[in-house]
C-alpha cells in the first residue's frame, strides 16, 4: 500500500506540470473527502476548509478508523483452504474530531497546479472497541499477555494532535488531489485495546474542490 502512495506522489507532478502553467495563485474555501493509511489501521472522511488572509485555511474534519491488532496477522492453512487471521482479539474503532490550520507555502514562487502546504491539527478522538470471542487463541496465551487484552466492551475518550506536510495537485481550477505524511498523536489516559498509546505515522489522500 505504501509502494502505491510513493508512486502517486511522484507521478502527478508530471501530469500537473504538463497543464497550463499561466494560472495565478487562488486562496478560496476547499471541501473534500480524504482517505488515511495509518501504520496499523485505515480511515476515511471529510474536511472543509475556509479561507483566511495570508493564505492559511481554518478547517474541520471529521473521519473513521478501522484499525487493527499490534500483533495481527493472516495465514493460508492448505490443509483447509481457508485463510486464517492470529492474533486478532479486537474489534477497535476511532474517531477523530479535528481543527486544522493549513498554511500554502511559496505561493508567489511555484506554479499554481503544485503546492506544498503545512499543516496542524488538533482535536478530540472517540475510540470504540469490542473485544472478539476468540477463547480458543486467547487461551494459547501466556497469562501476562492475556491480561493486556480486554475481555468486554471498551469506550474512551481522548486528544489528538497531529502535523503534516502534503501538496496539492491540481489538474484543473476547481478539482485538486492532496497527498500528505503527517504523525498523529493519540493517548488515552485509560487504555484501549490494550494499550495507552496509540500514536502512529500516516499518508493522507485528499480528493477535493475548492470553491470559486
């Protein structure tokens, strides 16, 4: 998944230089929908921005995540044909509220169709979890580890706070694609699914429109 989101971001340079390139810098409202790769999980959501002077943007967004075990993985069992997932003891979900602050960089200095942007996010995350009935492998394990795991359902609150660095893409005026690494951090004072820290890096894809 990593190896395609490498390529998209160095593909679509190419495809946006190759546009007109007499466009001149616009700073106006962006929406859209966005898709996260998280080191252990995957989101999707939506943001709106709003533009203010300076070429900074105030925004919200809002998202969803399926994450999954610190230890899960998956394994094909010939013997029956089926494949079998280890491992895997939580059914954990977050959701994260965020502010963001955007800033475009270099405005006056690169062509309209690339620009690189930072931003800050801040925010409150929701996390749900509801422990599998998976007795069979729970058993298997050593008693210090299966007190990491909980048995009933599980649901906390907590801050998040995030920082990227990501560039826009556009092909046309309106329609742009953002393409972003950012690190997110997200303690829960109680645990969740185990553990307190669930922190993580991530690649952002952002498809969006801005409004003109």
């Amino acid at each position: 998944m990593f190896k395609h989101v490498l390529f998209v971001l160095f593909f679509l340079p190419v495809l946006c230089f190759a546009q007109d390139n007499d466009l001149q810098p616009i700073h106006t409202d962006e929406y859209g929908a966005g898709i996260t790769v998280a080191m252990s999980g995957f989101g999707l959501g939506g943001f709106y921005r709003v533009a203010l002077p300076g070429f900074f943007y105030l925004g919200a967004n809002l998202d969803f995540y399926m994450m999954r075990d610190e230890k899960e993985f998956s394994y094909y069992d010939p013997y029956y044909g089926v494949a079998i997932e280890a491992n895997k003891f939580n059914r954990l979900f977050f959701i994260p509220f965020s502010v963001e602050l955007k800033r475009r960089l270099f405005h006056n200095m690169i062509e309209e169709n690339f620009r690189p942007y930072l931003i800050a996010l801040t925010g409150v995350t929701f996390g749900m979890n509801f422990p599998r009935d998976n007795n069979f492998q729970f058993q298997l394990l050593p008693p210090e580890e299966q007190k990491k795991y909980p048995r009933d359902d599980e649901y906390r609150f907590t801050f998040n706070f995030a920082l990227g660095f990501g560039i826009d893409f556009s092909t046309q005026k309106e329609l742009f694609i953002s393409i972003r690494p950012q690190y997110r951090f997200t303690y829960f004072p109680k645990s969740i699914a185990g553990k307190n820290n669930h922190s993580s890096f991530e690649i952002r894809l952002e498809i969006a429109r801005r409004k003109l």
